[in-house]
C-alpha cells in the first residue's frame, strides 16, 4: 500500500490572494476550508475542490522561489500520510526516495503551551525549489485553526465534500481534480520514483490518489505545467464561464475548458461517466 492515503491540499502561489479566492469561493460557490487570512508573512485562504484542497498563498516575499518560477504557479501538493508520519517516511525510505528530515510548524495556544500544529517532510527525490512534494501531518490539538472545534483540516476535508456534492458540484458542477500535468528534465527517474510511491505497475498510467492521474513530460525544470479537474457537464460549465468572460478563448477547445485564472493553467473536462 502507498505511504499515504490522499493529496492533502495542492498549493498556488500567487501575487494577490484575493481574486483567486473570491472567484472560488464566491462566484464558483466552492466550500471555504480556510477564511482568508491576512499576516506579516502572507495572506492566503483555503478552498475546497470535491477531493483535495486549494490553497492560495500570497507570500509578502518569494525569495525562496528561483527567478524563472514566480508566481503565479502551482507550486506543489501535499500528500496526507496514511498512518503516523515516521512510518510513511521509513516505507518511502525503503523505497529508495530520500525524505528531508520531519519539521514541525509550532505556536503557543491560549495556554501559553507550545505545541504543534502540523509536521512536513518534503520528498526531495520528488522536489526543487520550484515544485515541492511532501508529507503533512496534521495535529488535532494546533492552535492556527480558524474555528472552534478540534479538528484538523484533513477531517473537516470529509464535510466539505459533502457540501459541495449536496450543491451538485456548485455551477461549474466539480467533481475534483482529475489530472495533475507536471515537467521533468529526467522522465525516466521520476516516472520510475513515482511507480513506486504509488504503487503503479511499470507500463501504466500513475494514479496519485482515487481518480487523480499524475501526467509527466519532458521539460527543463520540474515544474506542475497545470490542473485539470472534472465536472458533471462540460456544457453546463460553458454556459456558466463564457457570458462572465471566464474563459481563455485561445485555449479552450471542444473538450476542454481552460479557466482565465491568474495566469494560472486550470482546466476543466468531462468527468468519467459524466453527461456530455
């Protein structure tokens, strides 16, 4: 079985924060997993997109992001470990894929005790500065979540799905994100690095998680080129997009609907099964 259960939440650099999140969260109807938020560090807010999360981060500085990956960008995802961390890292150790050391993110609750509110390790065989892979181990008892009970936003992930499929999808009818597209300059290494994580037999497609396939390319950096999700109608989605001008019109084709968002590529198209 893989290391780790799900995509936890999928993260976009970004200039502003703000036009993205309205544009989901209020014009696409999408459940809000995390209110914006505005710090001294960034200001970013969550999203919910029927099987992961979005979250919009606008950094007050991307020094840590080369010169030729400025935002905007899909700078990376997160993957939720299936069982404690420490046991996903030593099976992805054993799989030959080199795991950064566990770091916790901690702050002081209202108690004044410090304690940690979630734990990341970036899988470096998978990464680089401008596409980052990693674990995310949630703590329940974290003192940065923006609402009373206690709960992680992996276990609220479960309610929001639920909203989002109680509205149909919302108007552009999401179903979740079906495709992530990612470059490469070595396809062979990571092609062969990601069979393994996942578990995918050589010869077929990679499967991330449920109903997400991870398509890699050649390219000169390591870099996720874009998104694609899925809907219950692509003519519903259109009818919906087109009067408001949400549409790239160069990019947009029969099957395929490319969102204006950003300068970000995120695309819909039918989802399996689903009514033309």
């Amino acid at each position: 079985m893989p290391p780790y259960r799900s995509i936890d939440h999928v993260m976009l650099r970004l200039t502003a924060a703000e036009p993205l999140f309205d544009l989901f969260s209020r014009v696409f109807g999408l459940p809000v997993a995390w209110p914006l938020q505005r710090t001294a560090f960034a200001t970013y807010g969550w999203v919910h997109v029927g099987n992961t999360d979005l979250e919009l981060w606008a950094a007050a500085s991307n020094a840590d992001l080369p010169a030729h990956a400025q935002p905007p960008l899909v700078h990376g995802f997160a993957l939720e470990p299936a069982g404690p961390l420490s046991a996903a890292m030593a099976q992805v150790a054993a799989l030959g894929i080199q795991c950064k050391p566990s770091r916790p993110f901690q702050s002081t609750n209202a108690h004044g005790e410090v304690v940690t509110n979630f734990t990341n390790s970036v899988l470096l065989d998978l990464s680089a500065p401008e596409c980052c892979v990693f674990f995310c181990e949630w703590n329940a008892q974290g003192s940065i979540y923006p609402w009373g009970e206690a709960a992680t936003p992996t276990q609220r992930r479960a309610q929001h799905r639920q909203a989002l499929q109680g509205q149909a999808g919302g108007p552009l009818g999401l179903l979740g994100l079906q495709t992530v597209r990612m470059g490469t300059p070595d396809l062979a290494a990571h092609q062969c690095r990601w069979q393994a994580l996942t578990g995918t037999p050589p010869g077929h497609a990679v499967r991330l998680a449920p109903g997400i396939g991870l398509e890699l390319f050649p390219a000169g950096q390591l870099r996720i080129e874009s998104l694609t999700f899925g809907v219950h109608s692509l003519a519903t989605a259109r009818a919906f997009l087109a009067p408001r001008q949400l549409l790239q019109a160069d990019s947009t084709t029969e099957d395929t609907l490319a969102l204006a968002c950003e300068g970000l590529q995120i695309r819909l198209v039918q989802g399996p099964g689903e009514q033309a």
